[in-house]
C-alpha cells in the first residue's frame, strides 16, 4: 500500500515559489511555498540542498488556521 504523502513526493516542483510579503525583498533566508498537486511544497531558501517539505492541502489548512488563533505566538517569545 503507497503511503499518501508518497504522491505529494513525487509531485514536480514547477510552479513559482512564493515567499510572505512582510519578508525583505532582497532577503534569502526565507520560508517559501509553492502550489503541487495535491498540496504544498514549502523550502528554506537558505538551504537549496535540502528537499522540501510537503504537506496536504488539509494539513496546511490546520497549520494556519492555529496560527491566526495564535497557538504558537509563544514560539516566539524572548
């Protein structure tokens, strides 16, 4: 039985990369995502060697669906 996520491995990674308006335009060390079949790719534009991430559609729903409710505000914390 092929795991679920196998699919969003093997999803080419064709589209754009988009990175959050608030980082700087010049920046390079950034959190960037991009549209796959299936979900989302999201990269450390600092670290290219590395692959990126994949999750569902639902998965990254429920990231950012926490975090607008600030579940992980204390992450950030000093």
């Amino acid at each position: 039985m092929t795991h679920p996520k196998s699919e969003l491995y093997a999803a080419p990674l064709s589209g754009e990369w988009i990175k959050s308006s608030l980082s700087s335009p010049n920046a390079d060390a950034c959190v960037r995502l991009m549209k796959i079949d299936g979900g989302v790719a999201v990269d450390d534009s600092k670290r290219p060697d590395l692959a990126p991430l994949r999750y569902t559609r639902a998965e990254l729903a429920a990231f950012l669906q926490a975090a607008k409710a600030g579940e992980f505000d204390h992450l950030l914390e000093g």
